[in-house]
C-alpha cells in the first residue's frame, strides 16, 4: 500500500510515545545510570566506571549462566519447531476436530507462568505427582529436586508442554492458507507426500516459521518464572538462568551496580536478536511481495 | 474457507483418479497415513491435559488423601479447598486485584495502540521506522531486567500497591503487542475506504469511530485478547509491585507454604481457578490466535 508523507502522524503516535518512554526508558536510564556507579548504602553514589562491566564479563557466574540459557534456547528450538510442524500437518483441516483442537492446544498459552511452574512441580514430585511417580514406578530413579538430569529434563519438558503449541497454532494458520489449486496442480504431476510438503507447504510455512522460530528464541532466552518455581535455579546453579541470576542480584542480594551492568549486557544480547528478527521479518514480507507481484 | 481442506482432500482425490498402478499404491499408503494422523494430534493434547488433569484432580481431595495414598481420581471428592478460597477475603480479593488491573491494562494499551497503530499502516513520518523497531524492542525486553527500577519509579510516585501501578508496567510489553497487531489488521484495509470516507464529509473522529473501527472489529478484538493474555500470564512484576492490597492471585499462592507444610489442596485449587479465565476468552477468539501471535502477519 502506497502511503502518504505526514509527519502530523506524529501526534497520533505521541501518546504511546509518552506511555512507553514512562514505562520502559526512564527505568531504563535508572540502570544505566546504577551501572556506573557503586553504593554503600544511605543513597551515596560513587562513580566506578566500566569497573562492573570488567567484572561481569570476566565473571564465571555469568558465563555459565549465559551458556546454560543458550543451550536450553536452542535445545527448546530443537525440539519444538519440528514437533509444531508436524502436529500442524496431522491437525484435521476441517470439522468439529478443528475448534476443538484449537481451544484445547492454546490453553496452556493461557496458564499464568508460575502456574505452569506449579503444575510441573506437582506432577513431577514422586511421592504425589503422577509422573514422578510413574517414573520410579518403572525403575527410573528420578527427583528433581537432587538430579541436575532430571531437573533439565523438566524444565525442557515443561517449556515444550507450555509453548509447542504456539508454533503448532502458527504453522496450521500458514497452512490453512494455502490455496486448494496448489494441491490439485501437485495431485495432476503425481507429487510425493514429501514433495508436497517440501515443495508446497513448507515455503507457505516460511514467514511464520520465522516468527516461531524468533519468538520461541526470545521468550526462552527470557524465562524466569517456570523454573524459578520448580527447581528455584537448583540444584546447585545448575537450572540457573540469567534471568534468574540477575533477580537475584538484583533483589535478593541488593547488588545495584552489578545487577545494573548485567542487565544492560543481557538487554544489549536481546537487542541484536530483536535487530536480526526485523530484518529478516522485513526482508522475507518484501520477497512475498515480489513473489505476489509475478504470479 | 473453502481453501482449507489440505491434505485430507488430495489423499481422496488420488485415491478417486488414480490410474497408474503406482499411484494407485502411494495412494493407499497415504490413506493408511492420514486415516491415522488424528492419532499425532490426540496423543498431544493427551500431554496437554494430563498435568491440567493431575492439578484438578488433586484440588478435590483432602490433603490428607493427597500425602497418604496415591490414587488417580479422589476417593471422596471434595470442594473443601475450593471453600477455603471463596470464604477468605486474602484469597478471592487476589482474584480481584488480578482482574482489575489486567483489565485496566487492556483498555489502556488498545486505546493508545489504536491512533499509533493507524498512523503506522497509513503514513510515512520523520523516523517512523526506527519508532517502530524501537517499540518492539521494548516486547523483546526482559521483565527482569525491570523489576527493580520499576520498583523504585513507582515508589517515587506512591503508585506501589496499586492496580493502576502493575497495569502502567504490563504496558511496557502489551503497548507494542497491540501496536503491531493492530497495524497488521490496519494495513489490510484498503485506503480507498478512508478517502471516499473524506470525500463524503466525514470528519476524522466520525470517520474512525464509524466506518473504521467496526472494519478491524476482530483486530481490536485479538490485540484486546493478547493484552489480556500476557499481563494475566505474567507474574514478576506484579508481584514486584504489590505487597498487600493490589497483589494478583498467582502471587498470594505462594503462601500456601506454612508452617505445617504445604497446603497442596488449596494450591491445587487455586491454581485451577487461575486457568479457568484463558479457557473462557480463549472459545471466543480460537480462530484468530494464530493470528494474533503472528503479529497480524498470517
């Protein structure tokens, strides 16, 4: 769509422009401003310098924790796209099968996060979860709250039972929307089912995969509650994410500075993914128009 | 929505033409496929349901039910826990606080989003793309990052403890949400729409109002939805931001833990009551979800 040059757009811009500099960038210069500074108490401020950035990036603490959360991003990814792919192929495309699964994959989306920690929490534990206690019925000694094991797996199995459905409800909206001619011309040229699928449906499942892939990326490189409540970080450090860690620097300990610096490298992090997202995101919508433009 | 049939259809549309012998057989093998592919989606949504299961099952039985023996539905089912939460004022009234202040978040955050995201999808302005990119920056911001200054910012103005307080703060995530959502369903729109609403004499309040917004009726709807979702979902900072008298329903759950050990029947309950609001919003907007997470870009 052609758009007009009005740079009175502005005002109609300007009350989210207020609302979210209130909410996000007057903290965020609260930050900005402890990261550089130390404190011994009675509001007094001592300028330090990049001194906390030193220490942060040269801390272990940090390392582990950054690895930890880039490995349970990426096993996250690993295990649910492909799932979500083919849960989305196997949904029934019509019928009462259609609402019904919808209503009942989303409702986990739907289940507040320490909810979430809690029901894994309580299905987990051995004497009066039903997994837990399944699981050692068969010989397989499992406690979560001793075995760093057992405490990933859960932590994996939780966030797949809390998210997969997301990108299962993206990818069968991209397939929904592939037109029936499509199948028809693939039926006439005698297709393979995987020619179908990877010919067909997986460069209509482009555009959303992406958004699942980034979004998943994003909110599991962010997750606090779930595991807070069901391993608290344990045992040792082991589930210890960097959210995690940072609240507990920040509020558990009162390490203002510190706290202050990580937070701004962990933004920073997050920032260059979000970078990558838009323009990928940007790039793959121009090649859809110029696709929509030719045919 | 003629063109969702899929799969289904072209396995009985090979099965009904197929000539070749060959054919004929890959038909047969696809038809085994998909006369069992509903099997994938029910042994999913099994996954789904079966903690959702255990956390009910276990909020009809005793405590002393649940420690003593294990069983798979409650030997005396019970509506004791549920009792406890419905008689006492600290309980219900974290139900309320919930509502209230995710309720307040929707309405400020679509009615914010609603002039941006117009602005948006129909002009260019000076530095419109690094406005948005920064906007949604801010959906990508990590709530732990801030807990604490917001703590400190809103002690500044005396707004901890209050609705107005956590629903202020969810708007650092649901603001940008709504925004994109929005401009997604805006953009689909055709502008011919607004000029002949011009030409005709109408007023742009009148215009937007009348003509527009009842267009993007279901956007507004799915960006509502999804405020909704994400500050009722969210739990770090409004527990930060509440001690006694705003503080949500999920935070009060965690004194269930007293002195005489857990109260694994009333948290049981508690936390089925805290799914039964998303499974009621959730019927109305089943067929937009997708949508919506798509950020209006399906």
């Amino acid at each position: 769509m052609e758009k007009t040059v009005n740079n009175k757009a502005w005002f109609m811009v300007l009350p989210v422009l207020l609302l979210v500099a209130f909410t996000a960038v007057i903290p965020l210069m609260t930050v900005v401003n402890y990261a550089f500074q130390d404190s011994f108490g009675n509001n007094q401020f001592f300028w330090v310098g990049i001194e906390w950035f030193q220490e942060l990036l040269a801390s272990e603490r940090f390392h582990d924790a950054l690895v930890r959360n880039l490995i349970f991003s990426f096993s996250i990814l690993a295990i649910e796209i492909p799932l979500g792919i083919g849960i989305a192929l196997c949904m029934p495309k019509k019928g009462w099968g259609v609402p019904v699964c919808l209503v009942l994959m989303a409702l986990p989306l739907l289940v507040p996060w320490n909810v979430v920690g809690t029901i894994w929490q309580v299905f987990g534990r051995a004497d009066i979860g039903l997994l837990g206690y399944f699981l050692n019925l068969i010989g397989i000694n499992y406690n979560y709250t001793q075995d760093p094991i057992a405490a990933w797996a859960t932590v994996i199995v939780m966030d797949v039972w809390h998210w997969t459905s997301l990108v299962v409800l993206l990818c069968y909206a991209g397939l929904v929307s592939i037109p029936e001619a499509y199948y028809q011309a693939a039926r006439i040229d005698g297709a393979s089912r995987w020619a179908v699928f990877r010919y067909i449906q997986l460069p209509k499942m482009h555009s959303v995969l992406l958004i699942a892939v980034l979004l998943r990326f994003m909110d599991s490189f962010m997750i606090y509650t779930e595991p807070f409540v069901v391993t608290g970080g344990g045992p040792g450090n082991s589930t210890t994410f960097l959210s995690i860690d940072l609240v507990k620097m920040a509020i558990g300990q009162f390490d203002l500075g510190p706290a202050a610096a990580m937070s701004l490298v962990y933004f920073l992090i997050i920032l260059l993914f979000s970078w990558v997202f838009y323009t990928v995101m940007n790039n793959a919508g121009a090649e859809k128009k110029h696709y929509a433009g030719e045919e | 929505m003629s063109t969702t049939t899929g799969t289904a259809t072209i396995e009985t549309g090979v099965a009904a033409g197929g000539q070749a012998p060959r054919s004929r057989a890959r038909a047969r093998a696809q038809r085994t496929g998909s006369r069992y592919a509903f099997l994938v989606p029910t042994v999913y949504i099994t996954f789904l349901m079966l903690p959702i299961y255990w956390l009910f099952n276990m909020s009809l039985k005793t405590n002393q039910e649940i420690l003593s023996k294990f069983t798979l539905w409650p030997d005396e089912p019970t509506l004791a826990n549920y009792m406890v939460i419905f008689t006492d004022p600290s309980w219900y009234n974290g139900y309320i606080n919930s509502i209230t202040y995710v309720v307040l978040n929707t309405v400020i955050s679509v009615a914010v989003a609603l002039p941006a995201a117009y602005a948006f999808s129909r002009y260019k302005f000076l530095g419109d793309k690094h406005l948005f990119f920064w906007l949604l920056t801010n959906r990508m911001a990590p709530p732990a990052v801030f807990a604490l200054p917001f703590f400190q910012l809103y002690s500044a103005f005396g707004l901890i403890d209050t609705h107005l307080a956590v629903a202020l703060a969810h708007c650092l995530f649901n603001v940008p949400l709504a925004v994109w959502i929005l401009e997604g369903f805006m953009s689909g729109v055709p502008k011919e729409i607004d000029e002949t609403a011009y030409i005709d004499g109408y007023s742009f309040p009148k215009f937007f109002g009348k003509i527009f917004m009842p267009l993007i009726a279901s956007g507004i709807g799915v960006a509502a939805f999804f405020c909704f979702m994400f500050s009722w979902v969210e739990l770090l900072i409004a527990r930060t931001l509440t001690t006694t008298a705003a503080k949500p329903i999920a935070a009060t759950m965690t004194r269930t833990v007293s002195a005489s050990g857990m109260d694994w029947g009333v948290l049981a309950a508690a936390g089925v009551l805290t799914i039964v609001p998303g499974a009621l919003v959730i019927y109305f907007v089943r067929n937009y979800i997708a949508k919506g997470f798509a950020l209006g870009r399906v």
